[in-house]
C-alpha cells in the first residue's frame, strides 16, 4: 500500500493545533496577534478548548486594545474548527476586543462567516426535576395510563357490542371467511403448544403435590389437588396465557401494520368498518376457539397428572382414572369453562385496541404488541381471581 | 489526529477521491451491476442516475461497502477499500457520511443524540463542546433548535432528512453520498434542500456522491451526471452535455423529456 508508506513521513510534518500569542505596538496601543496553526478539525478541538481560557488571562493582563487572529498557518479547518475559532472570537469580544481574522484561505473564510451568521441560541435544558417529584410524576402518570386504559378498552367493548349487534341484524354482513382463518390460527394451529405445555406442567403439579404431601402422609390427595387445579385454574390460565402471547400480539402486529400503512384510513374511506370486518371475527374467533383449547388443555394437564402418579404414587393408570372420574366433577369443569370467552374477550379485544392505538413508526408499533401480551395476561389474572372468590362465594 | 489529512497528501494531486474499477455485483444468478467504473472527482456534486431497480442504491452500498462485491475493486482516498483491515475501515468511516434515504436516524435517540452518535464513538469530545458541535450542524441543515429534542418519529420526511444529514456531516467528513436527498419531499422542500447540499458543500468544501431521480436537483446542484443502464455506467457529463448529445436512448427519453424541458427552464 503506497499510500500508507507516505502517510508516516508525513505524520511528523503536520502540526498539532496551537494558538500562540504575538504582542506588537502600534500608535502607541498594544495590538495582539493570535496565530493558529495546525489542523483545526473535529479531531483536535477537544485539546484546543482548553487553550482558550489561559489565551483570555493573558490578553487581559496585556491591556490590549486590538486583536488580530492571524490564520496562515492553519491547516485545515472544518467546521468544528471554525466553531472553536468563533468561540475564541466571541470571548474577546465579550471582554471588549475587536477580534479580526487574518490571512485565512478563502474557504476559511466563507467557513468563519457562516458559522458566524449561525445564532448558536442553545436550548435551555429541561427543567431539572428532582427524584422524589420524578418518581411521583412517574406513578401520577401511569395512574393516568391506567385510567385511560380502562376507559378505552370499556369504551371499545362499547363500540364491539354494537357493531356485533349489527351484525346480528343483519347476518350477511358477517365475515365468514375471516373468522374461519382465525379460528384456524388462533385455534387448531395452537393445539400442540398448549398440549405440550398443560402435559408438562399437569405431571409437575403432580410430582411436586406427590413429593410435598408424602411427609404429611397425604401424598395420595395430590390426585385430588391436581384434579380440582387443572379443571378449575390450570388449563383456564395457561391457555388464556398461551393464546394471549400467541395470538393476542399476532392481533396487534396485523392490525398495528394496517394501521401504520394507513389501510385502516383506506377501509373507513372505502365504506368498510374496520370494527366489523376485522374485530369482530377475530374476537369471536376467540370465543369459539379459547374453550376448545382449555378443555384440551385441562385433559392433557390431567394426562400429564397420570403419567407422572405411576412414577411418583405408583398408582397405575386405570386406577388413576377411575379416582379422577369421582374428584373431577361437572361443577369444577363448568367453572373452569365458564371464564374462557371472558378471557377470550379480554384478549381479544385488548389485542385489537392496541392494535387500533399504533401510530406511525415501527418503535410504536413494537411496543404495542409488548403493552398488548402484558395488558392481556395482567387482565386475565385479575379477572381469574374475581371469578374464583365470586365462584367459591355461591359454593360452585 | 490519526487520520486528517494525511493521506490526502500522500494522494497524488487530481487523482480521482473515489475510483470503481471493474465491479461486479451478482445476487445468485442475477447480475446487478457489471463491470462497472467510475471516478469521482475532488470537490464535485456528482450525480447518478438510472432506472428504477436498475441497481443505483446497490452501487452506492457496494462503494460505501455494505454489500461484498464479485469482481473489481473500490478506491477512496487512493486506498483499496476492498483490501483493508476493519480497523483502517473505522478510521476511514470518520471520512465520510452517508444520508439514507429516510434518514436512518436511531428511534430510540433524540435528534441531538443522533448527530452525537459518531462523535461519541470516534472522538473523546467533553459533552458540552459535543451539544455545542451538534447544534450548529443542526442549524447549518436548517433544522430549528426546538428540534433537537425531538425524536425522529416525531418529525416530517423532510426534517428528518435534514438530521439526517446533520448526522452524516457530524464528523465534517470529505465526502458525503446521499442516497435519493430529494425523493419524498414537496417541490419547494426538495429545492431547498437542493440549495443546502449546494451551500454546504461550497462552505465545507465536501465531495458529494448522490443517487437520484429528481431531474430538478440534477440540474440544480450537480456538476457531473453519471448514467448508470444495464449493470454498467454508460456516460458521464454535465447535465447539460447529457441534454444536448444524448447518444442513448434511456438518455435521451429522461433528458430531452417534456419534465427534463420544465427541470432545465426552472434553473
């Protein structure tokens, strides 16, 4: 490479930047010179500012009455450079000099002038706050989110109620097509994950009850402690949890990028409502499909309980059945079954709205799809543990 | 201190800043670009341009080496760009910089912070000299101060592309490529950045590489035009010599065309 061969010879003749101070009489007054050299460029400026202060102090002492930048000797200059010089001008002429440039290159000079014209009007920083009105400032705020939030999704519920009232009305309008794909999607393509999940956590709730209840000699209730969790909570909550990741932000990022490519604009214009031809069907998709999958979710959690009480209990599996038939009863199963199209609207709708709520960027639209899974799980939960004080409130 | 203007010296004197020689672009069995040259000059606007799909953003990364090259080699600042060590490459990325198409500005960063982006990675600068520095780049693209604070998807098209190339000129880089400044703008928006990138590189003294499609700006700011048809570079002029003698037919449809009359008449 010749190129870098040269570079090094060169490397010792080119300056460092400098600025160095002349003093010469002129009638009687002291006109100072201040001459840079080397190359004034964005590498550099860091070591230069720190010139400047000392450069002031001096001149100060000196008594000067003029000042001159003489520039001959600089290198090159950019616009950080020529930022630096402006600087070093404007302190002068704050403390009373009248700084002139001298012997600058043209293009240095074209440079000087525009910086010159820039007003350098720096923004007052942000008031500082301090951490505790911070910190409250924080919770005022996510209060306030919270409050909108269950202000909008009532109000959404709202709007789903009429226009899926409409749509009763009038039953052609509904969109088969698309409520069949998303029962698809959201239905048959989930069955082997939440199988998969409810066999594996149905076996551990199983070994752990076993393992636990053994010192109380009670290990043989784990079939009982099982077989009430699974109907009851377990498949209810793992697939509502499961279909919420799944589908629930699968929901947000299809409508979120309709959203941002303005086709939802282009439906409302084109005589489509956008709350009937994609809401509806997917949360009624939902519906259908959110208690098929948790009544295959408990039977596998019940499954997994099976496998893992012939390790754990030793009990073999006929025997396992025939205790579960006589603890899992109609009334457990209903209300487990009777959360799932409340979930299913929770999640469905929460996945809609916030779908409806992105704006223009990407950055939005990922973190809608985030709020989305978390509103919908953290709603879910809530609305779980409602079900179950008011359930064991009647004796179901 | 350790780049500069070093090699610049050691460049011999009206040698092309960036030579192409030979480049050959495939992706799978389809050729972009083919046995491409082309020179840019020291200190010119110089503009590209092309059919659409016809592989003018493609050169522009292939040059700026985004994308590997088949066959050929890229020359900046006299050096092989093909041959060199990631380090020499981070030295060289401070000699440039690059305005995509939207900006590319980070979502996550403030406009302000955006621009500091390069300087905080290639330079030690203390922070108050950096927010100073960033400032004035932002003013010198004609950006409001109110501006600084704001994040990019919180600005228009244009003004984002105006930080954009705030960002780009951060480390007062030799040579700027722009790939399409003026596509999305209004009329009045492009032809003002059209003056900016004219202004601008007549204060920095800048080399500037710019795809385009805007027969506006290439009558306005560029004083070369390189045609680029069929994978290679077919001719470079002035737009003006382009107009007058055209000798091609893509040539001679995108110059001598009733929108190419009204481009011409508007300068």
């Amino acid at each position: 490479m010749a190129g870098m061969s040269a570079t090094s010879s060169e490397m010792a003749m080119t300056g460092t930047p400098s600025l160095r101070l002349e003093r010469h009489e002129e009638g009687g007054s002291a006109i100072f010179s201040v001459i840079a050299s080397g190359r004034w460029t964005v590498h550099d400026v860091a070591a230069l500012a720190g010139q400047l202060d000392g450069l002031l102090a001096e001149l100060k002492s000196g008594r000067a009455a003029g000042v001159e930048i003489n520039l001959s000797h600089v290198e090159r200059l950019d616009t950080a450079g020529a930022w630096l010089l402006e600087q070093a001008a404007e302190l002068f002429r704050s403390s009373g000099l009248k700084p002139s440039y001298v012997d600058g290159r043209e293009e240095f000079m074209i440079l000087l002038s525009e910086i010159q014209s820039r007003s350098l009007a720096v923004q007052p920083e942000d008031r500082k706050i301090g951490a505790i009105t911070g910190l409250l400032a924080d919770v005022g705020r996510t209060t306030r989110g919270i409050l909108d939030d269950m202000a909008s999704i009532t109000g959404f519920l709202g709007a789903l109620t009429v226009t899926f009232g409409r749509v009763l009305m009038q039953p052609w309008r509904f969109r088969w097509t698309s409520f069949i794909h998303h029962i698809e999607h959201t239905g048959l393509r989930a069955v082997p994950i939440v199988c998969l999940i409810c066999l594996f956590i149905g076996a551990v709730i199983m070994q752990q009850g076993a393992i636990h209840l053994r010192s109380y000699g009670a290990s043989n209730f784990s079939v009982n402690l099982l077989g009430v969790l699974s109907l009851r909570e377990i498949g209810v909550l793992l697939t509502a949890i499961m279909v919420a990741g799944r589908s629930g932000s699968a929901f947000t990022a299809a409508i979120g990028s309709m959203k941002m490519r303005e086709e939802i604009d282009a439906m409302r214009t084109l005589g489509l409502d956008p709350m009937e031809v994609l809401v509806v069907p997917r949360v009624l998709a939902l519906m259908v499909v959110l208690p098929i999958l948790t009544f295959i979710g408990s039977i596998m959690c019940l499954i997994g309980g099976g496998i893992a009480a012939g390790y754990y209990l030793g009990l073999d599996w006929t025997a396992y059945w025939d205790r579960m038939q006589d603890i899992a009863s109609v009334k457990h199963f209903m209300a487990g079954m009777l959360k799932t199209p409340f979930a299913a609207v929770v999640i469905g709708i929460v996945g809609c709205l916030e779908g409806m709520k992105v704006g223009g960027s990407a950055e939005s639209l990922g973190s809608h799809v985030t709020s989305s899974v978390v509103k919908a799980i953290f709603i879910v939960i809530i609305l779980d543990a409602i079900f179950a004080m008011f359930l064991s409130e009647v004796g179901i | 201190m350790q780049n500069g203007s070093d090699t610049q010296i050691a460049k011999s004197q009206g040698d092309p800043i960036i030579r192409v020689r030979g480049l050959t672009k495939r992706y799978g069995a389809h050729t972009v670009l083919e046995n491409l040259d082309l020179d840019v000059e020291e200190g010119e606007i110089l503009g590209v341009v092309g059919a659409s799909g016809g592989g003018k953003s493609v050169l522009l990364r292939c040059i700026i080496g985004l994308e590997n090259i088949q066959a050929g080699r890229v020359e900046i600042f006299g050096r092989d760009m093909t041959a060199m060590s990631d380090k020499a490459r981070f030295e060289i990325d401070t000699r440039w910089g690059v305005l995509f198409q939207d900006g590319a500005l980070f979502g996550g960063l403030t406009v302000l912070q955006n621009i500091q982006v390069p300087m905080r990675e290639h330079l030690k600068l203390p922070q108050p000299i950096a927010d100073e520095l960033a400032h004035l780049k932002l003013s010198m693209v004609g950006l409001a101060p109110e501006a600084a604070g704001k994040y990019p998807s919180e600005l228009s098209g244009g003004m984002r592309k105006r930080a954009g190339l705030a960002r780009a000129l951060a480390l007062d880089p030799e040579i700027v490529f722009l790939d399409e400044p003026t596509s999305g703008l209004d009329p009045i928006g492009a032809a003002a950045f059209d003056r900016l990138i004219r202004r601008l590189q007549r204060t920095l003294g800048l080399t500037v590489y710019m795809v385009t499609h805007d027969l506006d700006s290439i009558f306005a700011v560029c004083d070369r035009v390189a045609v680029l048809d069929g994978g290679r570079i077919v001719r470079t002029g002035t737009p003006d010599e382009l107009r007058r003698s055209p000798d091609h037919p893509w040539i001679e449809s995108y110059f001598c065309g009733e929108r190419a009359r009204a481009a011409m008449a508007a300068t």
